[in-house]
C-alpha cells in the first residue's frame, strides 16, 4: 500500500497513530511502527528529561522511523522541541503555533515537519512555512478537532495546497481508509481507534466505555481546556464545563502541571497572570483539564474525569493489538477497494 506519505516518512502504511497526551507512549509507539504505520510520541505532559528518556524507550523498542509532538501552547514546549532535535527524531508534529523555528531546526538534520491544522488559513501558512505535510483534523476528532467535517474540510484543504494531507477525525477502519484516499489525502491519523488497544496505557475502564459508547456519547466546547474540543460525556465533563471560580483552582491545579512538565511553577503562574485577560482563561481552563485527564487516563474516574474520546468510538467495538488493527485497516481498504470497482 503505497501514498504519498509512505514514501515521505520511509513507512509501510499509510497510518499513523495521533500523539495523544498521556497515551502516546513509548510502547504503544513502537508498536504502532513496527507494525507499519507511524507512531507518533506525545511529549505535551512531560518534561524535557522525560522526553528525551521517552525517545530512547522507543529507539530501543524499534528500528522502524517514528515521530514525536509539539503542542506550543504548553509551557516548556520550545525546551522540549531542542531535545527532540537533539534526539534527531525523524518526524515531528507540532500544533498550535507558527512552527517556523521549529521547521527549519527539523530539515537540517533530514528530518520531516507535520502541521496539524483544521483550517485553509493555517494550511497554507504551513505550506509556506516549509511543512513537509498536514494532518487535516476534522470536527469529529477527540480533542481540537475543527468546526468543519472530515468529509468537508480533507478535500477542502487538499485541494488548496501542494503538499500531502493527512486525514484525522473519524477514521476507525478501512472503510475510513479507503474513504480518506478518495477525498484526497494520502492517509488517515488515528487518536480513538488505537487508544482502545492492548498496548494502549489508557485505563482499561475508558476503554470499556470507548466499546459501548454510541457516535453520539461526545461533547464539543470551549470551557473544557479552554480550546474547542471533544470529550466522552460524563459528569466528570459537565462538572469542568460548569465549574465556577476556575481562575482560583487553576493557581493549585497548575502546582502539579508545572510539576509534570518540568516548568518552575512561579513563572507558569506570572506568564498565565501577563498574558491577558482572555489568554489567562483559556490557560487557567488547561490547568484544570489537566488534572481531569490524569484522572480519567490513570484512574477510569468519570466522576471527576474528563476522557478525551472523538465520535467514531461508536464504530468501536473491540480492544485489538495495535498490529491487528493494522492488519484489519489494510485488508479492509482491499476489500472496499475491490467492491467500489465493481461498482463503478
């Protein structure tokens, strides 16, 4: 199975496992490419001792190429990015930021840039920007997904630019697979799907819930981590969204985040306190979903959890091996490949 990306990143197949906050790991990594694909380590919750020991654990795991990401709205995201530039890791992912820096650090040592985007705008200054691809993330993703449909915005944006998009939100399976190609991308990105698998660290009672929740068992909002983004429904997630004094709770929430990420806590404190009155809300709402996460992500508490889950979970239906879903996506991609020239 050959594309455009498989041929960029040295892959197999054309997947690629999302960097999800607290499941990417090194494990589920590794597997992901050894199995074929692209598996993408999420570095957004750990601090840059963390992530250079994280890329070792997956250096040891496989010899097969594998990515790491950089979401720049987190603090310590610039000290992290060095240590994967260091680590020459082969292809990195960065979201939320213009990634210029980042892009060019990246090419000098032969590796590739992802830019995760949800929009035309942000496509092109990407593509400007020297991005080598795009992950196009559709509205229904977990997490930032965008205000439009995968269906809409992956031919949208692939028709708008020059470089390889890559399709996210709502690919599960081959069907997804085979749909993705014929709406322009050159492969699909996976958050839900591999998060309910056996390598997966996610808890094994979110998991349990991927399998029974239906397509409709999501919340999209703003007041989760102070960006529009989808979680699993939960009194966990209605808590966080009515939640009142969260500029107080975020100054002790933000102890533990600048605890994790490695960031002195007086400084994560004043640059939240400096950046405005608007900036300041949306950072003081990470804080609080950070500890949520953990809760959900460590603990299967949906209480006072919030599960970051994209709609496609209700195509889900079983927790499979990472190389089994592999091997099922590119069997399935056959058979609808074969069944849409009979049709046709």
């Amino acid at each position: 199975m050959k594309s455009k990306i498989t041929k960029l990143f040295n892959i197999k197949y054309p997947i690629i496992c999302c960097g999800m906050t607290g499941i990417s790991r090194p494990e589920m990594v590794a597997a992901v490419s050894n199995a074929g694909g692209l598996g993408i380590l999420a570095t957004a919750d750990l601090s840059p001792d963390r992530t250079r020991n994280a890329i070792k654990q997956v250096k040891a795991l496989t010899d097969r190429p594998f990515g790491a990401n950089i979401p720049f709205i987190i603090p310590g995201a610039e000290q992290n990015a060095k240590v994967l530039f260091q680590e020459k890791v082969k292809v990195v992912n960065y979201t939320l930021g213009s990634g210029q820096e980042l892009i060019k650090a990246v090419h000098e040592y032969g590796g590739k840039a992802i830019a995760t985007v949800t929009n035309l705008p942000h496509a092109l200054s990407a593509q400007k920007r020297g991005a080598d691809a795009l992950i196009v993330t559709g509205h229904e993703a977990a997490a930032h997904g965008g205000e439009v449909t995968s269906l809409v915005l992956v031919p949208f944006i692939a028709d708008g630019v020059k470089i390889p998009v890559i399709a996210a939100g709502g690919f599960a399976d081959g069907r997804g697979l085979a749909a993705a190609i014929a709406l322009g991308a050159e492969g699909v990105a996976m958050g839900t799907r591999f998060m309910n698998t056996v390598e997966s660290p996610a808890h094994d009672t979110m998991k349990k819930l991927s399998i029974e929740k239906q397509v409709s068992d999501t919340i999209y909002s703003d007041r989760i981590d102070g960006l529009w983004c989808r979680a699993m429904q939960s009194k966990g997630v209605d808590r966080l969204i009515k939640q009142k004094l969260y500029l107080i709770r975020a100054l002790f929430n933000s102890r533990e985040a600048a605890r994790t990420f490695g960031y002195p806590w007086f400084k994560l404190v004043l640059a939240i306190l400096l950046s405005g009155y608007k900036k300041a809300k949306q950072l003081a709402r990470m804080a609080n979903a950070f500890m949520a996460f953990r809760l959900s992500m460590e603990q299967g508490n949906v209480e006072k959890g919030v599960f970051l889950m994209g709609q496609v979970t209700g195509i889900i239906n079983d927790t499979p091996t990472v190389a089994e879903v592999i091997d099922r996506i590119v069997s399935q991609a056959e058979d609808v490949k074969k069944a849409i020239s009979s049709k046709l």
